[in-house]
C-alpha cells in the first residue's frame, strides 16, 4: 500500500513548537501520534483525558479560535486540529497562540495539527475527540454537520449552520439522526449572553412594566432588530485577518442568511421564551430583500494581505477593482401572529471609535424596550425603558419590579431621562462579544453532562433556519436584490 504522510504540530504555551520533517509514513493503520508534552501520562502510558476531547475541523473564521479564550475543567488541553494545507489553519494556530501567551487569563492549549486534502475524512476515520466545533467556510458545513453526527461525534457549530434552502432538509436529517444517536448537535448563539439584550429579554416578561407584546404590523413591527458589522475589525487588539472565501456568498453565505440568524434566534427567544417552535405553522413570511457592499481592491488588500482578487470572486467585480458583495438583508415575517423585522448591514469600516453595533426595540401595550448604540451612547450598548404615559403609580412600580431584578443582577439601577429611564448596568456586566464564546461553550458542555438540550432548542433552531433560507429565496425573487 503506498504510504501518506501527515504533520504534526504541537502549541504549547510557550509559542507553536513545529517538528521539523516529522513525517509518519501509514502503512493502513491508524498512524502514530506524539503525545504532547506537559500531559500526565498513566501506568500504561496512555494520556489522562477529560470528560470532554475538542476537535476542530477547517478553523477558516476567528470564531473557531474564541472558543479557545478559555479553558473549561472538564475539557482536555490537547486539541485535534484538521484542515486543508493553508493561511486559514496558520492564522488559527496563531490566535491559540496569542491566547497562550496572554499576559492576563493565560490559556495552556496543546494543538496536534493534521493538514491535507483528505482532512475531513481523516478525522471521521480517526476520530480523536468526542466534540467537534466548526466554525469556517460554510459551503460544505451542513454536509459536515450530518457526517460527524453519522460519525458518532457531538457538534458545536457557529453560525450558520446552512446556508441555502437546498441544504435545509440535510440539516433536519442531522438533527434527527443526533437524536437517534444520542447526541447534540447545537449553535453558537453568543448575543444571548450580552446583558442589555439580556435584561430587554426578563423586562419584557414583567407585565407592570411591559404590559404584554404588541401585534405589530409590517409597517410598525412589534420587534425590530438591525445589526451593523464591518470587513475591517479588529480582533483581540489586532486587525483581524479574513480569508478571501469570506466575501464569496457561495462559501460564507449571503448576509441575509449568516448574521441574520443571531437577530432571527433572539426574536424567537426573547419574544417566546423557553417555548419550542414550529416552522410550518408558527412562521409567515412578509417580505425580503438583499443588497450590496462595494469593497474596492485596496480594501480587499487590507483585510486578506492578498494582492488581487480570486478568480472565484471575480463575478462580482466591476471597473475591475471594486467587488460587490451580497452581504446586507432585511426580513419581514410573522412569527405566531407578532410582526418582526431584522435586518443585517455590512460596511467596510466603522466610524473612528466603533465598532460592530446593535439596535432593537420591543414594543409593549406600555412601553417600549429599546437598545441604542449610537455616538450618543458612544458606541456601547444601552437599554433604555420608554413608557407611553408618565405616571407615579408606573414608576413605583417600575421600581419595585427593578429591586426584584437587583437579585438577579446585583448592581443594575435606573437613571431618569425625559423619554423615561436608561438601565444603568455595572462594567463588570458588560464582558464583550469575545467573552460569550466561552458562555456559549459553558452552556453547552452543561447540556452534554446531562445528555439533553432543553427540549425547546431543537425545533426553535429548524425555525430559525427555515427562516433565514426561505427568506433568502424570497429576498432573490426581487424587490430590493439590486441595491437597497
């Protein structure tokens, strides 16, 4: 049999310890690892292992490395990495890096790295951990998702999870098959875990200061959510580095499905809370439409370090030089009879002092919940409560509903405005988006101790993606899919 050759690459704190021309020629075996330096090792010579043993599989998004910006008691140091030959592995490796070397929440990290074309179907065949986290090019992902459930392996997936309407009742085998099996299959979902949005969510369910839902209307929706994100960022101090694939709708997907999902999960989660879904009854879409971001070749060049545009990109390139990207969406629907819109926007970069933003509304029969993030909140979240009569009786109520929370969330107070009130919310609240990814992780590894999601998950993220994709078909029907 002729013999393959794999590479190994250990990280250790200290910095990426590469082994030169380590090469282990397969002879139809599994083939030989090396055990990472640092790991108590057993009588018998076997590493001590954790409940719980990472995969990772294609790391080409930075979101795959911030689930790493942490380490958890019950899983292992030593984490599997497959994925083609290439910057995207690199640049992940480097994260993990970074975070090792951290000054402050130092993370210990060991990385044994396989790079090759058959990356996928190694990791099937040897199978090292028992929980796979997927976070890169989304064009195979949902293909991905239902072999590793077939494989016997847990998915930890970021969004999204699919991508077209084609690939949606691939994603419903994956979820009923990871039924069958015994296993979990599950979405990042990090702005659940972002206070403001966190406490518009338990206000809303305190009828005194709420009432209840409005219906809402297309022109008027009871819940509106838009979220403002940029190409150029910058990631755990440094400008973050994106793949080219990132700005090909085909590999990434288009806007209207990817960030989107965060908007279209929050409205089901906080306007029915804890209540599962069904998408062929409870969902009935509006409208949709999608547009484009010009991104010119020195934009380009500044957030790949590539020189030109790929070949795969150069459909969407004009004058030569500028790319247009599908990258923005807007979706109207009803959602179990309450009118909703989110919308997603993608520029190029954010104002001096920015960054990525969230705006939401709720709209109760007595106030509305509103989050701003604007220059007049400085560009950080702010949730404010804006009854529409401005009554003592409401205010002591108000009040008192707010001492309640104070147990919950020690430290919050409010500030009267002439609109009504701002929620005043404690720094130490305020953790940033990086930091979710590591609640996220915690949540989940909590549902795997258990062997169970709360049975409302499930059905409520088939919602979310029929909606996203379906929306997606109708937004490229027309009305709007030029330009906005």
């Amino acid at each position: 049999m002729q013999a393959r050759l794999f590479s190994i690459v250990v990280l250790l704190v200290s910095g990426i310890f590469l082994q030169p021309d380590m090469t282990v020629a397969q002879t139809g075996d599994k083939p030989a690892t090396m055990a990472p330096k640092g790991i108590p090792a057993t009588e018998n010579g076997a590493q001590q292992k954790k409940p719980f043993h990472i995969i990772t599989l294609d790391p080409g998004h930075f979101h795959a490395a911030l689930v790493q910006k942490s380490m958890y008691p019950a899983v292992d140091s030593i984490v599997h990495v497959y994925a083609p030959t290439g910057a995207d592995v690199q640049l992940h490796l480097d994260r993990i890096n970074a975070f090792n070397a951290a000054p402050v929440n130092k993370t210990s990290w060991q990385e044994i790295v396989y790079t090759g074309d058959d990356f996928f179907n190694r990791m099937i065949s040897e199978k090292p951990g028992n929980l796979l986290v997927l976070a890169g090019n989304n064009e195979k992902k949902t293909e991905y998702i239902l072999r590793s459930i077939e494989a016997g392996l847990n998915v930890l997936a970021d969004k999204p999870m699919v991508i077209s309407s084609e690939n949606f009742e691939m994603l419903k085998t994956a979820f009923r098959k990871a039924k069958e099996k015994n296993l979990l299959l599950y979405d990042i979902m990090t702005e659940r875990f972002e206070i403001t949005t966190m406490l518009q969510k338990e206000l809303s369910m305190i009828p005194e200061v709420f009432g209840v839902l409005e219906k809402g209307t297309p022109a008027n929706p009871a819940v509106t959510k838009e979220s403002v994100h940029n190409f150029y960022k910058y990631v755990s101090g440094s400008v973050l580095t994106r793949p080219a694939w990132f700005m090909d709708v085909n590999k990434q997907g288009e806007g209207i499905v990817d960030v989107t999902t965060h908007l279209v999960d929050l409205v089901q989660w906080a306007c029915f809370p804890e209540q599962a879904l069904d998408y062929t009854r409870d969902i009935r879409l509006g409208s949709a439409k999608r547009w484009t971001t010009p991104m010119t070749l020195s934009e380009f060049r500044a957030i790949t370090k590539l020189e030109s545009f790929p070949d795969y990109l150069k459909s969407g390139v004009v004058k030569d030089s500028i790319l247009n990207i599908y990258a923005n969406g807007e979706i109207n629907y009803v959602l179990k009879g309450i009118h909703a819109k989110v919308s997603v926007i993608w520029n190029y970069k954010a104002p001096e002092g920015a960054g990525d933003t969230h705006h939401s509304i709720m709209r109760g029969t007595k106030a509305n919940l509103v989050i701003r993030q604007g220059a007049a909140q400085q560009y950080k979240p702010a949730l404010y409560i804006e009854p529409f009569k401005k009554e003592a009786s409401y205010e002591k109520k108000l009040q008192e509903e707010i001492k309640k929370l104070q147990v919950k969330y020690p430290g919050i107070e409010l500030k009267k405005l002439s609109k009504g009130w701002e929620v005043i919310i404690p720094e130490h609240y305020k953790e940033g988006h990086e930091a979710h990814f590591a609640r996220v992780m915690q949540q989940f590894l909590g549902y795997l101790e258990k062997g169970h999601m709360p049975e409302w998950e499930v059905p409520n993220m088939l919602a979310k993606y029929y909606t996203t994709t379906q929306a997606l078909e109708l937004a490229k029907k027309g009305g709007g899919n030029v330009g906005r």
